[in-house]
C-alpha cells in the first residue's frame, strides 16, 4: 500500500522506534516553545499531510509517557483521519 505523505513541516518524518512498533511519535510544527497554564488548551498542528487510499485510516493517540509525566494529551482523542475526512476538508476549503 502507497501513501502520500506531503511535509511542510521543519522536523523530518518520524521512524518507528523498534520493529514491534504500531505506531511513530509525531512532533508539533511550531517557531516558539509554549507555556501553558493549568487547565489551559492549545492547539498545534503537525505540517503532515495524508492522502490514504479508501478503507484506511490513520489515528492520533496521546503519548502514554508524556500523558503522565507531563499531564499533555490530545484532545477528543482518538482521532482517527482517513479518505473521506480528506474529501470533507477539500470540500469545505475556501
């Protein structure tokens, strides 16, 4: 299976970590560090860009390790993005 993955981030794809792996960490595609105060939200993106073909789908989980240490996840999690969530974005694009 191909897909297109287009990066306009300034962090390089990331690899998985060990060949069990399910999944990779993504980075936030951000110019300046972000402080937040408790309970305070913001919202970050990646610069990553999936064309999957139709039937698949991607998902978006928080770091187990971060959750816990660091108290940040993802919001609404689990996100899952597949073709028909690209065909609504192109669709609603102005």
């Amino acid at each position: 299976m191909k897909i297109r993955i287009v990066i306009k981030s300034k962090h390089k794809l990331q690899e998985y970590t060990t060949d069990k792996s399910a999944g990779m960490y993504m980075k936030a595609n951000m110019e300046n560090d972000v402080i937040l105060m408790p309970l305070e939200r913001a919202m970050k993106g990646t610069g990553l860009y999936l064309e999957l073909p139709d039937g698949y789908d991607a998902q978006i989980r928080p770091c187990c390790g971060l959750t816990v240490k660091k108290s940040i996840t993802v919001l609404k999690s689990h996100r899952t993005i597949d073709a028909e969530y690209r065909e609504r974005s192109l669709h609603h694009a102005y």
